[in-house]
C-alpha cells in the first residue's frame, strides 16, 4: 500500500478522491484489472473511468520501483557506515526515483575520478578549508599538504578544486538550480555531420537547426533522433554558460577572496566538466520519454480506433487477395471465420474464367459479402467485381491489408492453417478483418498494423504496455463470444491471459460449446478469481440462462431476478418487455454492496442484451481515379483516413499513395490535435492540393470541401 505523501501526491496530480484512490490500488492488489474495476467497482471507486484508474496503477506502480530503489540506496548508505538520522529522514521522503538517485549521488561508488584520486592524495581536508571560505592566505595551509604525491602548491590546489567540483556536482541544489536553467532556457541544436550531407538527405530540414528543447513538436524530436541515431546528425542541448555560472556563484560564493577565487574555479570547472553534461544527458532523456509518451498516445488513439472500427458480422464472406502476375487469392469463409475454400482466379489475363468461379462461389456458398485487400491491383479487382455484379446482399469492401503479411507469415497462422501457404492465410486474414477486424487484429503485433508514428523509435517497453492496454480495453469493452473466439481474442480478457485462453480452447474442442458461464469453472486452472475476473466480458449466444449473453455479471444475477420476481415475469420477460423495466424503481434495489451506478448498469444491459456496441459497417466507394497521375489539382475525392499523426493524417483515396491533410488543412480552424477533427477509418471529403508523382506525394485538404 502507498505512504500518506505518495497517496497524497496521486490524488493531487490525477485529481481524484484518497479514497477512490485508495479503492482502486486495494482492489490490483487483490488481483482486479482495470477492465474489471471501471465496469463492475463502480462504488468502490466513485465511478472512476478506465483511463483514471489506469493511471492510478502507473503511479502505483512506479512508486513500487521507487520503494525498492530506496531500500537498496538505504542497504548500502548503511553498509558504508554513512547513513545519519537526517539522511535517512530525507531519502524516505523522497518521492521519486530522480530524487533518490540524486540524495545517493555522494555516495555511489565511484569510478576513479579526479576527485576521488585527491582524496587519496589527502587534500580533502584542504578542500573543506577552502570551501569554507574564512582563511585569509592560503600558502601556510597549503604548505602542509606538500608531499611525495602532491609535489607542489598548484598541484595541491587544483587537487582541491577536483574535490569541490565533484561536491557541487553532487550538490541537491546546485543540480536543481541548473535544471530550472535547462527547463526554461534549454536550446536543442541539430547540425549535419561532415560528409554527410547528401546520404542524409532526408534530414535536410535539420541540418542547421536550433529551437527551445521546450516547444519542439514530439514528432520533430524523434526524427532529429533517429537522425542523429543513423549518424547523419550532431545533436546538443545547451544554456548560457554565464547564466548557469552566476547561479552557482550566488549558491557558493561567499567568503575571503583568496578561498572565494579557488571556488569560483571550482564552480566553472564543475559546470562545465560535470554538471552541464550530466544534466544535459538527463534532459536528452526526459524530452525523449515526454516526446516517447506522445508519439505512444497518437499511435495508441488511433490503434483503439482500428481496434474498434465496425463490423460485418456473422456473415459468409469472399476474400480476394489481389495481385497481377500471381493472380488474385480467393478464399470462402464461414460465419464462424472458418476457411471452406480457396482458389486463385487472373481477372485481368483471364476474366471469363475468372467471372464464372466468382459467380459460382457466390451462388454455392451463399456469399454476403466481398472483402477485397487494398494492396497491388485493389482497384483493378473491385471494378472487377463490380463489372460482374455478383448477388450479395451486405455490399463489396475494400479492406486495409496493413499487417497482413505479417500474420500470414506468423506461428499464429502456421498454426490455424499448416497447410496453406502464406498467400492463402493473407486472404483469409483480410475477409475476417471484414468481419470482425477486432477479432483479427489481436492475432498481430500492434506495431505492423500501420497506425504509429516512429513506432520504431520510441521506447519499446512503454509502446508494448501501452498497446496491450488499448488491445486488453478495446476486447473487454466489445465482449467476447466464448463459443468461437480464438484463443488470441480470449487472452485479452480480462483475469484470463495466454495460458488459461488456451486451456479454455482446448476444454470447449474436448467437451463441445459451453452452454452457460458457470461451466468456466470447469476449466482447468479456471478458479474463482479469475472467473470474477472474466465472466462478465464472455457472452455465450443462445445459452439457457438470457443474462449469459449480457454484461451483467453473475455475481448480481440474484438481484435481476429478484427484479423479475417482484414484477411477476421471468428474466426473459423482463429483458423483452421495456414498459415493465421502466417501472422498476432502482432505489429500491441499492444495498451496502451495489448503488446507482451498477444497477442503471444493468438496466442498460436488460435493454440491448448481447450487442455490439460498435458502429454499423457502412459500404464505402472510391472516386473515379486508380493511379496517382490521375490526379490533378483542385480533384474533390472521397477517402479513408488510413492513420493520424501529429502533424495531421494520411487518407487513402484509391491510388495506391496515401495522400496526406496536414494538420493546417484539417478544417477552417486552428486545430491542436487531428483527432479533434477525424478518426481512423473514417470517411472523408477532401481536395487535391499538390502532386508530385516522381516523390509518390500527395498534398490533401479538408478545408472547404
């Protein structure tokens, strides 16, 4: 559990009650996940949303890492002998791990440095005199430390000064004022380096580049990153050494001139050797965790977007993979999402041929809809297709194939289809994105899926636990059908993981479907937690018991049908019969365990029991144009938003080149954020700007349009 000043400190940064606070860590500790809190802990809480309580257990976990850090900084400051009252005192105060590092500082174990080397010499008591500052003439003293080592006055000063240097570099304060320096004032400058500049072209803009490290846009940062990483750039973050120095001087300086000039050395010395490089380092790095952080924002908005984009649904699906010399790869699947055929037809060097297997897969299998990938000879296939105007009642998609090259390729598809080569299992993986793209997109590393911005730049750790947040959210707030979801899908929910998600697959191919949720708890290694944990994310369609296919969870199936009861129906009763639930008072049913929130939970649930709350998929067609020199200026086109950035995003508008609408294109306004204006997967209008087809670019906008 937290201290009073940690608990104190995340109430104040995240705005919420102590006690919901408190609420919430005691519940991760008791083994609850965010999902579970925000939905069915409501009173417990005090409402809070995901994204609060998911913050409250960053904190908590990070205050956890400082906890440890400052029992071994406490082990080994007493193990050297050196750990006072008042030391010990300020260490269990510090928050922090910034804080800790700094208060152990003085006492790391040191590499032989100059400082450490004087001392050894004997001139520490030296340095203390001078420190000090209350001597008038220096020589007698100094005279006393001419030795075999220190063969000379100036030795013996410059050994002093070595000793002071490294005090002030050690100094809580004097690092604290240099970083209020570096905080407010701090320029990043980026220059090319020799013999370089035309291999690093493409980081032209930074070549001669200086801004305040404060205000530079993240997406800047990383790139000069990345340039400096692959070696074209050179890349500093500097003050004004003057400013630095005069608020060392005001800290130290003091005393009797001739003590007061060897500091004032020190001082220069130690800003400049020390204590300039060492927070600039730190300040490289926290601008890259800050700019890390909103690259992993973008990237995580926009991956929740995807995750959640509208469904076909339970609908029997052809899934072309297109593709010119090798064909196109066909493939037949199910409701279920299972494969029931494949082929490959050549609709531009054999189309009569290929007409008649499409006509005929259509007419044999009963086929809905058709998935097409948005790859190579996308267009070319959907005019195809539509030429042939085949029978099919939900409408011809165009699907985004991002991604799906890497599952085909993966220990996840070898696995679903041993048999298959690479191709088949892409086509497949593209006719299910149709149908559920929730339920396909878990199977892939979020980082292939194309959405990020330097994905590949910024920190990995943070990138993954954000992503599997978003992923573990997006599952769990859709719900999961137990009876065919894979066990990639079942992972994601909430209490159950990788192990248990196969053990849940392998006990439904052993025993047949699962006919209500209390069969989980038979389940190998299913136990009660984890089932409190999972139960009311699973839905089981058809089942004997209605509240099964709902987010109500079991634990408060008593107090539905208790609801039933005193109305005089069945649950099922209830659940079909809106005039009776409106007559329910829900004051009635509140007891020392569920409030308002929970039971106006429940009554939600009762009135849409088991649906999607995902947006209705709605059918999309490109305008008139298939390559990028059909492009002209002025054109006013339809698109989808393929990916968003900070710097505006990227629209797929049908000729195999993302276009892109910067942010200053986005609307008729200023715009701070583009996902203030549009949304992955979204349709939109825009107008061609600018085409440049020897660079593959497109300038897109939205304004007036």
């Amino acid at each position: 559990m937290l201290n009073s000043a940690q608990l104190s400190y995340i109430t104040g940064e995240l705005n919420v009650s102590s006690s919901s606070a408190t609420s919430v860590i005691k519940l991760l500790e008791e083994g609850a996940t965010v999902p579970f809190i925000a939905r069915y802990r409501k009173e417990r809480t005090g409402g809070l949303d995901e994204v609060q309580i998911a913050d409250i257990k960053k904190h908590f976990e990070k205050f956890q890492e400082a906890d440890k850090r400052r029992e071994a900084i406490l082990k080994s400051i007493e193990e050297q002998g050196k750990l006072t009252p008042e030391l010990e005192k300020k260490i269990n105060a510090a928050l922090h791990l910034k804080e800790l590092e700094d208060l152990y500082l003085p006492y790391k174990q040191k590499r032989k440095t100059r400082g450490v080397i004087a001392i050894e010499k004997g001139l520490e008591p030296l340095a203390k005199r001078i420190f000090e500052q209350k001597e008038r003439d220096l020589s007698p003293i100094i005279g006393q430390y001419i030795n075999d080592q220190v063969p000379n006055e100036e030795e013996a000063l410059q050994g002093a000064r070595d000793i002071m240097a490294e005090w002030i570099n050690e100094n809580l304060e004097s690092r604290n004022r240099i970083r209020r320096i570096y905080e407010r004032e701090s320029i990043l400058n980026s220059k090319v380096k020799k013999g370089k500049e035309t291999e690093g072209q493409k980081y032209k803009d930074y070549f001669e580049f200086s801004q305040k490290l404060k205000e530079i846009p993240s997406h800047r940062l990383l790139a000069i990153r990345r340039g400096e990483q692959e070696g074209f750039l050179k890349v500093n973050i500097e003050i004004e050494d003057k400013k630095a120095i005069n608020a060392l001087d005001s800290q130290y300086l003091q005393g009797m001139p001739a003590c007061k000039e060897q500091v004032e050395m020190a001082i220069d010395d130690s800003f400049k050797r020390l204590l300039s490089p060492s927070v600039e380092n730190e300040f490289a790095g926290i601008s890259k965790d800050i700019a890390d952080e909103a690259a992993i924002e973008i990237f995580a908005t926009n991956l929740r977007q995807l995750l959640l984009a509208a469904p076909l649904g339970q609908k029997r699906v052809l899934a072309i993979d297109p593709g010119f010399r090798t064909g196109c790869k066909t493939v037949v699947i199910n409701e279920l999402g299972d494969l029931l055929y494949d082929t490959v037809i050549y609709p531009t060097t054999k189309k009569m041929e290929a007409e008649q297997v499409v006509k005929k897969l259509v007419k044999d299998y009963k086929i809905d809809a058709v998935a097409i990938g948005n790859g190579t000879a996308s267009r070319e296939t959907e005019q195809f297709i539509k030429s042939i105007n085949p029978e099919v009642k939900s409408g011809i998609f165009v699907v985004s194939e991002q991604g799906a090259s890497i599952y085909s390729a993966s220990a996840v598809a070898r696995e679903e289809f041993p048999e298959k080569d690479v191709t088949v299992r892409g086509a497949v993986s593209i006719g299910r994105r149709l149908k559920d793209p929730l339920a396909e997109l878990v199977k892939i590393d979020p980082k292939s899926i194309g959405v990020g911005q330097y994905q590949h730049d910024v920190n990995q750790k943070m990138l993954k636990e954000s992503l599997d947040t978003v992923v573990e959210s997006c599952v769990n707030s859709v719900g999961v059908e137990l009876n065919t979801a894979s066990k990639h899908l079942l992972s994601y929910v909430s209490g159950l993981g990788p192990g248990l998600a196969q053990n849940i697959v392998d006990y439904r191919s052993k025993n047949g479907k699962f006919s209500s949720r209390k069969d989980l708890l038979k389940v190998p290694r299913l136990g009660d937690k984890a089932f409190e944990q999972a139960a009311g994310f699973l839905r089981i369609r058809g089942a004997k018991d209605p509240l099964d296919n709902t987010a109500v969870h079991p634990e408060r199936y008593g107090l539905v049908k208790k609801m039933a009861k005193d109305k005089g129906v069945t649950v099922e009763k209830l659940i079909e019969n809106q005039s009776l639930r409106k007559e329910i008072k829900l004051q009635n049913y509140v007891d020392h365990e569920v409030g308002l929130p929970t039971l106006t939970d429940i009554m939600e649930e009762l009135s849409k029991p088991g649906r999607d709350p995902r947006e209705e998929l709605e059918a999309f067609e490109f305008g008139n144009v298939h390559k990028i020199e059909d492009l002209h200026q002025g054109m006013v086109l339809p698109g989808i938003v393929t990916n968003i950035t900070a710097f505006g995003c990227f629209v797929d508008i049908g000729v195999h080149q993302d276009g892109l609408v910067h942010i200053s294109h986005l609307a008729n306004r200023f715009v701070k954020d583009p996902n203030e204006v549009v949304k992955v997967h979204q349709k939109v209008k825009i107008k061609v700007m600018e085409v440049d087809a020897g660079r593959k670019r497109i300038g897109l906008s939205m304004k007036e349009v």
